[in-house]
C-alpha cells in the first residue's frame, strides 16, 4: 500500500498549484487534465507530455490506486461488470449498461456498506471506508476508456449510501458536471437514497438538476424498520414530509423504489398502503423484482404477484413502471453485486436499473 494519493483526487485548482510549484507551464495542466478525462490515469500513457512531467507525475502519485482486477460480460444484454482495486487493498465493483439511447454507468460511493438492509446482499460485506471524488469519477471514466464509448447516463446506485458520503458525493457531481470534466448535464445523473433525511434536506437546497430516488420497499413503519434498520432514524413520516418538500421546491420528480419480496410486502393491501403513503407527491414508483443471492432470506416476488401489484397500483392512479433487469447471468442486477472481502470471498452488492430519462 502507497501512500502517495490518487491521480484523479486533483482537481483542476489544484493541477494549476502543481505545475505552478514545479516551474511547468500552466497549458501543462489543461494537457493532464485532458487525458484523465479519457480515463488515462497512467503518466505513461500521457503522449503529448515531456519526460520531465511524466517523471514528477510518477514520483507524485501511486501507479496501483485503481486497477481493474476483473471484467465480465453478460451474454445476454451486454451489460459489463467491473472489478476495481483501490490503492488500500478495498474493493469495488461498478457496472456499465448498453441501452438503445446509450451507456449508463452504475457506481459505488462507498466500499461496503453501514445501512444494514436485510435483503441486500452487502449487509453482509462490512464497511470498508467512503469513497473519493476522484475515486466515483473514475468509476465513469475508465469504463469509457475500456470500451472506447462515451457514458451518457450515471447513477450512484451501487454499494453503500451516497448520502453517507455526503461531501465527497457532491465533489463528484460537481467535477463530472464541469465543462474541463466530462460535462455530462445534471440531469443525466441519478443518485438513489435509502431516506437519510437531514441530507436530503441539504441537497434540495442543492441548485442542481441530479434526479433523486428514494428506497421504499415497505409502507408502514413496522415493516419498514424490519427491512432497513435505518426507518429506526429516518422513519417513514418525516421521509414523505421530506419527499414532498423536496418536489415542491425543486419541481424534479422523486422515483421510488420498490423491491417486492415473496409474502412479505407484495399484497394488494400492502400496493394500497403503498398509494396512500406517495397519494399527492410528483413522484414515480419502481417495482423491482427483487434479486436473490446466496445465504439470503428472502425471495422474489412470482411474476404474476408482481402484475397483480403493479395493477393495483394503476388502478388508483399512481405512475408505476417494473424494472428491467440488466446482468443477471454476471451477478450484475438488482441486488447481485457485492463487494470481495478477499480474492476468493465476492460478497455482492446492490446496482440499479436506469430508464430513458435519467431515472431509475
């Protein structure tokens, strides 16, 4: 382990400093930042630079900070799951998926997770640590950079809480946004929440155009509180009353999610609850059919449980969409993915789905 930084953890104020320092022309830092923009994080591979920076660009920043150590793809849609090493030995995991509109990326901000959902697969996994700006940004980059394909489309759906990573989230955002980043628009980007509500309340005062997604999965709070002990703090009343502030304020709509579980919240009683809780909210529901995994205590929903609970919610006039699974075969869908705690111990985590218009 290195303790030099990261590459990609500068930003372009602090690229000035550096070439400033060390007596480079400005021009030199518009040249680097141009290549880590092309997900070029090897000083190497920097063609157009001389080997008097290539040098210092070495000795400044750690060689082995994100190496890809797996790639896998899906045989039946494309989908591409990536294994990524960090500089301190954590892992993680992000996914790219082919639509007709384009390539979506699904990232991680953090290496394992607090939350603690009992049908997600990385309660199991621990928590590592937040990830960096430059660690999220990279995410999007060098899957850009493997298959010579622009990223149109970014959600920060897969292992941990965005929210838990609240400052570094909002860098991220921030970089990838900017004209000298990938100048990918606002609302292109999704960031999808299991409820933390003090920071929901900080990012609506967010000028920003970010689609939101709140993690439902229960309408009461007994059930709720069962499903994700985070309801213990964030319960349901205060959510919604969050939820409805933030439309109001922002006029963006909310999606939320809703992963349906066999005999647990998949009744035509539990969709009216359900319709009840959201009636009023400019808002959208997703259906997941959730994903099984290994040493799981649930399971999914049968299809026609789904249908059925996807009409009652029509039928009392709420905006309902089912998920479309992506990777499934590459253990790359909903609540399949999960970090490695070692080399022969994967531990999966959560990734989501992305429609069209930049909401899941």
């Amino acid at each position: 382990m290195s303790d030099k930084s990261f590459i990609m953890d500068m930003t372009d104020e602090q690229w000035a400093e550096w070439t400033r320092e060390r007596g480079f022309p400005r021009f030199r830092a518009d040249q680097i930042n141009g290549w880590l923009v092309k997900g070029v994080f090897d000083p190497r591979e920097m063609s157009n630079l001389p080997q008097s920076i290539v040098a210092e660009l070495e000795n400044s920043f750690a060689p082995d900070s994100f190496v890809l150590e797996k790639e896998s793809v899906s045989q039946i849609d494309g989908t591409r799951k990536y294994v990524f090493r960090l500089g301190d030995g954590n892992r993680i995991e992000t996914v790219l998926m082919k639509y007709r509109f384009g390539n979506s990326v699904c990232i991680s901000s953090q290496a394992g997770c607090k939350m603690g959902c009992s049908f997600c697969a990385s309660a199991h996994a621990g928590f590592g640590r937040d990830l960096s700006a430059g660690e999220m940004l990279a995410q999007v980059l060098l899957p850009g950079k493997l298959t010579n394909e622009r990223v149109s489309r970014v959600v920060v759906m897969g292992i941990g809480e965005p929210f838990d990573n609240y400052t570094n989230l909002i860098s991220f955002i921030d970089r990838i946004n900017a004209p000298k980043g990938l100048n990918l628009g606002a609302r292109h980007i999704t960031v999808s929440t299991c409820g933390l509500v003090p920071q929901m309340i900080e990012f609506m005062c967010v000028d920003k155009q970010v689609n939101l997604s709140v993690s439902l999965h229960a309408a009461n709070d007994a059930l709720r509180t069962r499903l994700m002990p985070v309801n213990r703090t964030n319960q349901l009343d205060p959510l919604i009353r969050t939820c409805r502030e933030y439309t109001r304020k922002t006029g963006r709509r909310i999606t939320f999610e809703y992963a349906l579980l066999d005999g647990i919240n998949d009744t035509r009683e539990d969709a009216r609850q359900l319709a009840a809780l959201l009636r009023g909210i400019n808002g959208h529901i997703n259906l997941i059919a959730a994903n099984e995994f290994p040493g799981g205590q649930y399971h999914r929903s049968r299809p026609e449980v789904v249908q059925a609970f996807r009409e009652e919610l029509e039928s009392l006039g709420m905006n309902v969409t089912v998920r479309r699974e992506m990777g499934s075969d590459i253990m790359a869908a909903c609540g399949q993915l999960r970090r490695g705690l070692a080399d022969n111990n994967p531990v999966e985590y959560t990734t989501e789905d992305v429609g069209e218009n930049g909401e899941i």
